[in-house]
C-alpha cells in the first residue's frame, strides 16, 4: 500500500514539474506568437494600404512612392476622410497627417513688411557724362591719349591739331600787331578772334612774345574723369565742335534696379537699399533710392529704381551686375493677417485654405474660402475669410484637399462637393492602377515621332524669346499651338495617354493666351507653364537631340524662378533676354 501511495506521489509531482516547465517554455512563445502575430496583422495591413497622387487621384499604388505623372510624393488613400462632425469637414488621423507631411500654424497680426529684391546693374552718372569736343577744324596730327579707359585730368593735352583757319587767324593777329597803336580796335578784334577759339590768354601771348606762328594747337580736357570713348584717329579731319573723346567721372556712378510691375507699391524714394556685387564677394553696399522712373518699359515691365553712390577707390565700375534688396511696409496697411505662401491653394478665381480643427473626436479639416490681400513674398496678406488664432495648414495642403476630392467633398476644384474620383477616363471614372514611374516608361516609336517636332517648335519659341522678338515668338506659339492640336489622340498608349492627358490642356491654355498678348511680359509668362509642361514631355518621351539641358533663372518669373529647355549648354535667358542674357544655370541633362 505505501508502495502505491509512494508511485502516485512520485507521478503527482512529475506531473507538477512537467506543468511548471510547460508554462515556463509556453509564456515566452506566446509573446513570440504574438509579435508574429502583429507583425503580420502590420505586412497585411500595409498589403492592403492603397497610395495616391494628391494632384492625379487616378493613380492606385499598394506600396509608397512618387507620382509617375509628376513626381509628388504618394499619399495613403485610406487616411479618415470622412468626418464624424461637420459632413463637410475633413478627417485626418495623425499617422495620416503625419505620412502627407501635413504640418499647422496659428493665424497672426503683424506689420506687412515685404522683402523685394531688384537686380540691376552698375552704370555711368549721366550727369558726369562729358563731350570733349574740338573747337576749331583742322587734322589730327597727334593723339597724346590714344586708347579707352586712360585716365586723364582738367588742363591735360589730347591731342595736336592742325588748322589751316587759325595759322590765319594768327596771321591776322600779328599784322594787327604792327599797327596797335594806330588802331587798337583792330588788334583787339583779332584776339577775340583766337579766344573765340578757345585758346587761353597764355597760348595767344606766347604768339605775340615770339611773333612766330604755331601750326599744331593743342585739344585741352575740360573735365578730369576716364575716356569712356575714343572718337577719333590720327589723320582725321574734323570740324569745329565735333566731339572727339567722351569722358565720364566715375567718382560717383548709378546703381540701376530694375522694380517689377507688381512690386512698384512697396518702393518709394527715399527708401534704404542693401545691395550686393556679384564681382566683390562678402561685401554689403548701402545705399537710399533717389529717383524711379515715372514709365514702365513696355518690353521687360519694369521700372528702373536709381541709387546715387559715391564710388570711393573706384571699386564699382559699369555694367558690374548688382543685387538689391529693400525690406518695405506697405504704406496706409495696419497691422493684418498673415500666412505663408504655402497654406494658399488658388484656383486662377478664388483663393482657398484648409483650417483646422480639434474635437473630442479627433481632428478634421475644412476648407475655407479667403480674399488675398498684397504679396509679402513668401507669404500672403488676408484680407477676409480668416481671424486671428485660428489654426490652418500651411504644408501639405494639396493632400488634404486630394482627401476632399476622392470623398466627394468640397474641395479647390470643386468647391460644392461631388462623387468620389476614382480615375480619369474623359469623364468616366474608373481605378487606374499604375505600377511604372514616368522615367520608367518606354515611348514607342509613334509617340516618340509625334513629339520631336513639338520640342523642336519649343526651341525656336525659346530662341524668339532671348532675342527679345515679341512678333516672332507669337508667331512660333500660333504654330506650336495648331501643331498640338493637331495630333491624334490614339497616338499615344496606356500611361503615355495619361501624360500626355495631363500637358495637352494647359500647353493649348497658355499658347491661346500668348495670342492676345500685347508685349513680350505676357508671353514669358505663359512660356514659363509651357516650358514646365515640355520638361515633364521630354523627361518621358525624349528628343530627336542627344542631350537636352534643363537651365533654372531664379530671377524670372517675378523672382521665384523658372526653368526652361536648351539644346545648347551655353546659358541664353529666354525670360529676361538682353536684360540679363546669362542668368541661370543647368540644373538637369537630359538624355
């Protein structure tokens, strides 16, 4: 019996050992499990995460990227778009808003206070321009200043004339000599003859004192200053008053700016300028506007904005390239509103923000129609639609309205709402999913035909503008404009008919608006959207040239930049042309 008893304890307590160590060994897997498990609910959910285009909704990815069509980064579909407050509103989650780069301000007061920056050039003082002219006729006999840029001073010989008319004249003099005495009128007369002449008290007694005739008189310089230009060679016959140097002081010199139609309010004279050279690096001149031109050049549209400026050890020398900048309060403004650039979404009609809003729910977004008021260059006046505190978007702004659109929501472009997009087929909706980028796609040779002699028709539109050929560059546009026109939509295929989908619209836009244009202002403008249009046209279908460079300016385009196309490496500005022909740099080779 106490055998028996002696078993089952010795079972009883194996089973016990057994049961501890089985919980031992079977806590940790379940954690193990249950990580795995996580993990994999995580790889699911990220499997069935779908990835748009805020700006082309058609575009359907299952994993993170860029837009084939134009390189934005994608957006989660699935983020909370539908509100559980206001039905109108956008909801975001904060992983959501957080993976659209989705970032908020507060709403503020302050002074409008713009930053305008002018480029310009150093130039020559009109005013210390000077004309040294010859004041009798004769033949160069001698040039004692000979070349351009010698310095000289007031008093200094330029050169020894031979004049047939003053050996006369002296001729005259010393008759009139002999016989002073009996007529002192006569013998007046003919030194008023010579100084009529300018010749100075000094040269004319040296001919009465030696009685003998001078046949080079010398050409004295009436100014000090830098001959600016040479009129003149030896040999040369001229007439009286005929001017035979130009010569500038440049003790003082211009700085010339050039003022943009749209920043003409935020100038005034009297304003403080700091200005930089290109040519003397680290070194900020100082200096206040003293005059603006009263016209606008009808070419480039500008005004010219001018600094007097002492120019100590001649360090500053004409045509040197200058960048000014003048930080101005608009005048008769208060205190207003302010926001950045960024949060403001404009549709050509209507401006739009997206504000803010914190429930116990969660937050949401809802948009919110605004009145512009001046541009502070990187940020926005508001006139009405806001109020002070309130918090808006100020990045990530096309993600959110992309939201709005794919719910069916009020959004930018649609600002009463309507059926959810899926896709674009001419109006059909329909879920494209795209799997290529657009550098990744391969044109066929029909597409590719189709598209040569567009670039082509670009280039000679570029050319027009560098050359400054208003009538010309409207001509090139009317035919760049009737050849896209003219191309056959089953041209191209798949997700090149979604590209060209894209440009074909806002190229024919901008070529029918440069046919009502009235200067060559109006056709950069619409030739910065064109060029934009091109570089995403070529960057996916190529050209007939072996290399393509794209070149950036961040002068045109009223200062915020723009690119442009080129078959030539050489930087030849088609925004600003004689302006500033080489502003830019390459950016981007296309092969």
């Amino acid at each position: 019996m106490r055998n028996v008893f002696k078993n089952k304890y010795v079972r009883f307590s194996l089973l016990i050992l057994v049961g501890v160590i089985t919980g031992w060994v079977i806590k940790p897997g379940k954690t193990g499990t249950s990580e795995s498990s996580l993990a994999t609910t995580q790889e699911s959910q990220e499997k069935e995460q779908i990835w748009t285009c805020s700006m082309h909704p058609q575009i359907r990815r299952n994993e993170p990227g860029q837009c084939p069509i134009c390189g934005m980064d994608l957006i989660p579909l699935n983020s909370e778009s539908n509100s559980e407050g206001n039905p109108m509103a956008i909801s975001m989650s904060e992983t959501a808003m957080q993976l659209a780069n989705v970032q908020t301000i507060y709403v503020t007061k302050r002074k409008p206070v713009k930053e305008v920056r002018m480029p310009g050039k150093v130039q020559a003082d009109e005013r210390n321009i000077f004309s040294q002219t010859s004041h009798i006729p004769g033949r160069i006999e001698q040039l004692i200043v000979n070349y351009t840029g010698e310095e000289v001073k007031t008093g200094q010989t330029l050169a020894l004339i031979y004049s047939p008319e003053l050996v006369t004249a002296e001729e005259e003099l010393l008759e009139a000599l002999k016989i002073k005495e009996v007529q002192p009128a006569l013998f007046e007369a003919a030194k008023d003859k010579l100084r009529n002449w300018k010749l100075s008290e000094s040269q004319i007694e040296e001919v009465i004192t030696t009685g003998k005739i001078q046949d080079k008189f010398p050409v004295l310089s009436e100014v000090s200053g830098v001959v600016l230009k040479k009129r003149v060679n030896t040999g040369d016959y001229i007439m009286r008053g005929m001017p035979v140097f130009d010569i500038v002081d440049l003790s003082k010199v211009w700085i010339l700016l050039d003022v943009y139609e749209s920043d003409i309010q935020w100038i005034h004279e009297g304003d403080k300028v700091e200005f930089t050279v290109q040519s003397i690096s680290g070194k900020t001149f100082n200096g206040n506007i003293s005059f603006i031109d009263p016209v606008i050049n009808p070419q480039s549209r500008v005004a010219k904005a001018r600094i007097e400026f002492t120019n100590d050890g001649m360090k500053l020398k004409p045509e040197m390239f200058v960048t000014g900048t003048i930080m101005s309060e608009l005048k008769g403004e208060k205190e207003g509103l302010v926001i950045p650039k960024s949060a403001v979404m404009w549709t050509g009609e209507r401006s739009v923000v997206y504000v803010k809003n914190q429930t116990n729910k969660g937050v949401n977004f809802m948009m919110t129609e605004v009145v512009l008021g001046p541009s502070l260059g990187d940020s926005y006046v508001i006139k009405s639609g806001l109020s002070e505190g309130m918090e808006i978007a100020s990045n990530g702004t096309f993600s959110i309205d992309a939201s709005a659109q794919l719910a069916g929501k009020p959004s930018m472009m649609s600002p009463e709402g309507g059926v959810k997009m899926t896709g674009h087929n001419h109006g059909a909706p329909v879920q494209v999913e795209v799997k290529t980028s657009a550098k990744a796609l391969k044109p066929n040779k029909n597409e590719k035909e189709t598209i040569i002699p567009l670039v082509q028709e670009y280039l000679k539109l570029k050319d027009a503008l560098v050359e400054d050929d208003f009538e010309k560059g409207k001509t090139i546009s009317e035919s760049l404009l009737n050849k896209i026109k003219g191309v056959e939509m089953n041209v191209f295929k798949g997700e090149s008919h979604n590209i060209w989908m894209q440009a074909r619209p806002t190229l024919i836009k901008s070529l029918g608006t440069i046919q009502s244009a009235e200067n060559i202002g109006a056709l950069r403008t619409q030739f910065h959207i064109v060029s934009e249009q091109f570089i995403l046209l070529t960057e996916t279908f190529g050209s007939m040239y072996e290399k393509l460079f794209v070149i950036h300016c961040p002068m045109a385009n009223q200062n915020k930049g723009a690119d442009w196309i080129s078959n030539n490496k050489e930087v030849k500005n088609p925004y600003l042309g004689a302006e500033m022909i080489s502003c830019g740099d390459v950016i981007k080779e296309l092969k």
